[in-house]
C-alpha cells in the first residue's frame, strides 16, 4: 500500500477491463476503482463468489498499456438498464503485480503523469 492516498481510496473512472471466468472472458467498463477492489459493468451475467481475472488496461491517444492481470472474486451483481453492475474484491497480488497496480492508481490520482510522445 502507499501512503500517498488514503487506503481504499476510491477513484471513478471509466477504464477498459475484461473479466476471465475461466469459462469466458466478458469485456465491460469500470466505473470506480480502489486498492481493494472495482466495480464494473458488463454485458453478460457471471456469478457472485466466482474467481476471476480481472485484466485492466490504460488506453491512450498514443497507444495503450500492458493488460495488467488482478485476481479477484465477484462479490455482488445488480442488474442495471440491460446489462450487469458487478463488484469485484481483489486477491493479494504479487509483488510485482502490486508494483504495476500501484503505479496505474497513482497515474489514474495524478501522482504521475506521463509524457506524450513527440509528433514527428
């Protein structure tokens, strides 16, 4: 954890995610993101207190990031205007993992910002 934000501080967004049941992978959006877990929407039901993989991505004008993989289990579903609102407790990640998680919450906080590749 760091000790720049507070822990579970919850930041809305609406970033990219595909969800890997195992069985299927299910893409959606996250609408807000913490250090203990998202809560996204989806197309397609999947069941509360499965493990999943959650693989977020940043996408930029220029390009986007590596999907960086969080394991997690489903702990609630709502159905919501046609599709599902889903929310997600992550696992103890990695070090490694946690490094690049860390690194996406603090670019998503504005701790880092990151530069634009010259126009050629």
């Amino acid at each position: 954890m760091t000790a720049a934000r507070p822990a579970n501080d919850r930041f809305v967004c609406d970033l990219a995610v595909e969800l890997d049941t195992g069985r299927a992978r299910i893409s959606g959006r996250i609408r807000d993101i913490t250090e203990a877990g998202l809560c996204c929407v989806i197309g397609d039901p999947v069941g509360a207190g499965i493990n999943v993989t959650a693989h977020l991505r940043l996408v930029f004008e220029w390009g986007m990031s590596e999907p960086l993989p969080l394991l997690g289990q489903v702990l609630w579903l709502t159905p919501t205007e046609g599709q599902y609102q889903v929310g997600v407790a992550f696992s103890q990640p990695t070090p490694d993992v946690w490094q690049r998680f860390d690194v996406l919450l603090k670019i998503l906080f504005g701790q880092i910002n990151l530069p634009t590749p010259a126009a050629s």
